[in-house]
C-alpha cells in the first residue's frame, strides 16, 4: 500500500476517445493491487433525469468501481441535460460553474480515506467552463499529474502531441498516457504508438486494443499501473 495519495487528472486528446473506459480499468487495475480508489467527474454534460435527480452515466461508472463510498454530488458536483461544451451546457440551464467551485468539491472529496485517485475531465485539455476559465485550470489549481487518454485513429498523433505541448506549457507532469483503439479500421496502428511512445517523453501505462463491447475488468492485467504508483 502506498505512504500517501496517488491523484491523478484523466483527460484526452478529444471527446469521446474512452476517457471513461480508460479511467474505470485504471481504478479496477488499483482495486486489484489492493488498494482504496477514488474516482471523481467535477463536471458532466449529458445526463438522464432519474428519481434521485441529473446523473451522468460516465460518474455513475466510476462509483460503481471505486471503493470510497461518496454521495453522488460529491462525485459530480456540476451535471448538465445538454451533451455539449460545459460552458454552453450550464448557461442553457441558467446555471455557472467556475474553477474554484469545482476545486473547492474536489479537495473535499479527496479528504476521504483512499490511496488511489482519479479526476476525470471533460472532452480534450482545453475545454470552457465558462467564457473566462478552462477545465484545464483544475489540475493545475490542485496540482496534478497528468495521464492522458489517446485516441487511435488517424490524426491522433498531432492530437497527442499538442494535448501533451498544452499540458507542459501549464506547468503539469503526464505521469503516463494509454494508447486506447477506438477506430478499427485504423491503418498503421503500432507504428503510431511507437512514434508517440518516442515523442511523448511520458511512459505509455497501456496498449487496449480495439474490441466493442469489451468491459474495462478485462483490461485491468494490461494496464502497467505500477508505473504510475513508483513515478508518483
């Protein structure tokens, strides 16, 4: 078990390339080493309205797998009906969210007792939440290392690149990214992923293949987490 908390910041190289996926394999890889998880989505657009209120399916995900028991506002403390930017989600709610707000929730919830946290965000690095911050300004307001979810399709290696470029230029560390399969037509996969893993300059913590309807707990072996446990 580690001497303190591992907290990380889940983001990607866009919208929709397994964020989530990605971040519920991680927090079973840890389950299965034994240790206590958090997982926490500050803010969610695109949500079902249940009995008990909004509630996003990507929370509703890592709370099934994370061991803290948290109420779900805790987890995700801003859900928005509209599955858009959060900036236009919120202001079609007549609500705001700024970063401080969102950092004040987190530090919260990581006050729990756990030795493994996630911080999943929203879409790619530089999303807005409102016409004046960026989601991006959360990880650097709490100071976290970075794991970067790259999408595999043509293009990604620009995407990767620039995301990682952003991140450094804020002043993080990418602990480590994963090489997520999401096109399965793509050409040329491996010789992308050995070209990010020689630009990068961050270990790749994953290699997941593409294959529909695959469950994050059948990834938890692949994932090399004690990469990220030694280098935090």
């Amino acid at each position: 078990m580690p001497s303190a908390k591992k907290n990380y910041f889940v983001t990607g190289t866009d919208t929709e390339v397994g964020k989530t996926f990605c971040s519920v394999a991680l927090l079973q890889a840890a389950n299965a080493k034994g240790l206590r998880t958090l997982g926490l989505k500050p803010v969610a657009a695109g949500s079902e309205t249940t009995s008990d209120g909004e509630r996003n399916e990507d929370a509703l995900a890592l709370m099934e797998v994370m061991t803290t028991v948290l109420p779900y506002e805790q987890v995700n403390p801003a859900v928005f009906k509209t599955p858009a930017s959060p900036h236009i989600s919120a202001a079609l709610e007549n609500k705001s969210v700024s970063i401080s707000r969102l950092a004040g929730f987190c530090r919260g919830a990581m006050m729990s007792s756990y030795d493994f946290g996630l911080i999943e965000g929203a879409g790619g690095w530089r999303v807005p939440v409102n016409n004046r911050e960026y989601l991006s300004q959360l990880p650097v307001a709490l100071n976290l290392p970075v794991i970067l979810v790259v999408g595999m399709r043509l293009g990604c290696i620009n995407h990767a690149l620039l995301s990682a470029e952003a991140i450094r230029a804020d002043g993080l560390q990418i602990a480590g990214w994963i090489a997520n399969s999401i096109d399965p037509d793509m050409g040329f996969l491996q010789e992308n992923i050995q070209t990010l893993k020689g630009a990068l300059q961050a270990p790749c913590i994953a290699e997941i293949p593409y294959s529909a309807g695959m469950a994050p707990a059948e990834l938890s072996d692949a994932i090399k987490i004690d990469l990220l446990l030694e280098n935090a």
